[in-house]
C-alpha cells in the first residue's frame, strides 16, 4: 500500500493518521469499534512511561489497554516545553546522566530550541549511529551502505547532530571517524577564506567518499568551490541533503560538481532521522524504525498536516506526540516537507501555502544562484536576496510578486554573501512574524 493513501487501519474512524506505513503500527487491539490502539504503539508509550518520570508528571497514563480516546487527550510535548522543564526533568535521577556522561555512556549535544534558549539532548552512546543505519536501510540508494564499510565526508554547520562536529581547529587526523570526515572547522560557509575551500577539497580529493552529506547551501557553496578549482570526485555514488531545506537551485548547482543521485534526509537533534526521500521527487517516507509520526490535518487545507513524533527505542529523553512544528504535504507517492510553519507563507488572495517549493517553481529557469533567501519586510514588500555569478533575469521580480500574490511587491538584491542565523542555519523563505 502506498504510505501516501495509508489511514493507518481499514476500519478505524476514532483513530487518528499516521504517516508510517500501516504495518508499523502493529496489530489493532480494537475489538471491533476501532477503540484502542495498535500493539507496538501503545507498547512503546508503556517504554517511553516507564523509562522517562517527565510523562506521568503531565498525563497519567491509562489502563488496559489504551483507547484513542487517552492518546489524543494526551498532551503534545513542544520545544518550548523541553526548553522550559530543563532536560533533567527526563531523568528520575540527573545524577545517573551525570556519571554516564563522564563514563560516555551517554552525550549531548544543544540545539537551537527556541528564541527563549538552547535545548540541551542528551543521548545513549550509539543511538544517532543506529538512527543513521536505519533510515539507510528504508532508502534504495543508501541501504548498500547501511551495514558496510564506507567512507563519507560531511560539510554542515559545526554544532550539528553530534559531538564529533569540531569546534575548533583539528588537524585531519581527528576529524576522520568511522569512515567518516568532517569537512569544516566553523560555520558560515560564506565567509571561509580561500585557502579553507583549498584545505576542503583537497581532503574531499584524498578521502574519495562514497557519500557526501551536507546542509545543502554548504554543499552548493562546496560545488562552486570545486567547479571553481576544476577537479572532480568520481568515487561520489550518494549526496544526502540534510540539516536543511534545500532548494532546486542547490540541487542543481550540487549536481552540476557531484553528479551522484541525491536523497533527503529529515530529522532533528532531538527526535533523530524521520524522512527519507529522493531530493525533490514527493516521495518520503517515514522511517518506520526510528519513530511513528502522527498527521494532524493543517488550516484545513487538503493533505496538508503538521506532524507529531514519538520516538522509538530511545532510553534517554524519549519523545511522545512532539510537536516538531513541521509541515508535511501528502503526495501520490509519499510526502513532501513543506518546511517549518514560521517558515510558510499563506496568500491572501486564496489562502494557499507558499512554501520553497512554490518559490523555486516561480524561479525563470534561465536564472543560476547559489543560494537565495526571500524576505518579507512590509504587509506587501519583499527582499529577493540572492548569491549569483551574474544578474538576476529582469523578470524575477514578477515572477516572484505573482506567486506571492496580494499586490506584492518584490525587489531583488545581488550579495555576495547572505548572513545565517547563530545555529548556523538558514531560510529559504523568511515572512513575518503573525
């Protein structure tokens, strides 16, 4: 069954959607009214009740078994909340965390969270490494490389997913892990000097890997440097996007240096890898194995929905019904990530949703960059900022305002660099604030 026409049961009406494919669930425990839920659903709420004291606090948890009715009166847990509580609320004894992290059994790792501070992740030793092998192993492309030897580079900000991104300035010998290296040394890559894309490609050049992973304006910025210094790398057979959300520009300015397929890989610092897809082909798809994802339909707009992920198999800070704050359209043969809802865009005129994707479809296709963000600045005005070896098309601008709609108006402004957010992340497309 496709995971895109997938209601999670044939027969249940009070249950809610979900994204995985219907098997992942298990077994309904319904007795013919749809009442309770799945077997390995409500199994691993029991793990996540019993393994974290935080869950009980908020919602008691039901008795045998549990019906739809409790799920859904179950409270979403929200970045907010985490950052609010402290990440020690997850722990009945902080103290065990502590002495685990001396001994590393377990690390941590901070995210951006929220404007209110950092979130603070603590994880068991290995999780992210089996998190990674899993969501290879529900991907074509890279399940040759889930359980072989392989040799990788990443290129993505410095406080990524695991402690093994440096922070300082290591010699190549300390950045190679496992097979795999860690390109950069700091974030921004607009503003690495020359001579760090000469160290860059030089060791992209020596190590010769199978994979290369990034956030994708660090590998547009990667392809520019490599065209610019005319070599190629050969060995590439995989380009994973990650981190975040890429545009067709740098898909295809990627492609043009690394002609190697590319795949989408979702997730987060908190909630592991989700979403696995081909780039820009519509069909992600949970990774049944690391979470279930429930879909909670979005300003009634047909198939489109914000997500919520309860983690599985996770012993430290387990997640239950988080709001990642995530949009997902469903398609015919998957789903597409819309991106963050502060990120979207809603028209006036009709009320659709202008995510990346409706922007990189307004985009002439004569017009290069290597990386653009759009950036409202007025209830009608917008800043087309954009990174480009010429000029931007005469006819970008109304391309642009008529996919916006509501009589705006766009001005287009030629950088040299675009300045990323302190997590070292960027945004495609940037409106304000309702």
């Amino acid at each position: 069954m496709n995971p895109a026409t997938n209601d999670v049961s044939n027969v249940l009406e009070a249950a809610p959607l979900f994204a995985n494919a219907p098997g992942a669930l298990g077994a309904t425990g319904n007795t013919g009214n749809g009442e309770f839920l799945p077997a390995a659903l409500e199994t691993e709420i029991r793990r996540i009740y019993g393994r974290s004291p935080l869950y009980g606090r908020r919602f008691a948890l039901g008795g045998e078994p549990l019906s739809w009715a409790w799920y859904r009166d179950v409270p979403a847990l929200s970045k907010q909340e985490i950052v609010e509580r402290g990440h020690e609320a997850f722990f009945e004894d902080y103290r065990v965390i502590e002495r685990g992290l001396q001994e590393k059994k377990f690390e941590y790792e901070s995210t951006s969270g929220t404007t209110a501070g950092p979130m603070t992740v603590i994880m068991e030793d290995g999780w992210w490494n089996e998190q990674t092998r899993r969501a290879y192993r529900a991907h074509p492309l890279l399940a040759p490389f889930a359980d072989a030897p392989h040799r990788k580079c990443v290129l993505a900000p410095v406080g990524c997913s695991s402690n093994l991104c440096p922070y300082e300035d290591h010699p190549f010998p300390n950045r190679y892990f496992d097979g795999t290296v860690y390109l950069n040394l700091s974030s921004d890559p607009f503003v690495f000097p020359e001579a760090e894309w000469d160290r860059i490609v030089t060791e992209l050049q020596a190590v010769k890997p199978d994979i290369i992973e990034g956030e994708p304006i660090y590998l547009s910025l990667l392809a520019r440097a490599v065209k610019k210094r005319q070599v190629s790398v050969p060995s590439v057979k995989v380009v994973i996007l990650t981190y975040g959300k890429a545009s067709l520009q740098h898909s295809r300015r990627v492609a043009e240096a690394f002609p190697a397929p590319q795949v989408d890989l979702y997730g987060s610092t908190e909630a592991g890898y989700i979403f696995v897809g081909t780039a820009f082909k519509d069909d992600s798809r949970v990774i049944d194995e690391n979470a279930f994802v429930e879909l909670a339909p979005y300003r009634g707009t047909p198939d489109v929905f914000q997500i919520y992920v309860t983690t599985r198999g996770r012993e430290a800070m387990p997640l239950l019904r988080y709001h990642t704050g995530d949009i997902v359209r469903r398609c015919a043969q998957g789903y597409r990530l819309l991106g963050r809802e502060g990120g979207l865009y809603f028209r006036e005129s009709d009320g659709a949703i202008i995510s990346p994707t409706e922007i990189d479809a307004a985009i002439p296709a004569d017009f290069e960059c290597w990386h653009y963000s759009l950036v409202q600045t007025g209830d009608a005005r917008w800043d087309f900022h954009y990174v480009a070896d010429g000029h931007a098309p005469k006819d970008l601008d109304t391309a642009l305002a008529a996919a916006l709609g509501g009589g705006a108006r766009v001005n287009l402004f030629r950088r040299r660099t675009i300045t990323p957010a302190a997590s070292g992340k960027f945004a495609l497309l940037k409106p304000l604030a309702r």
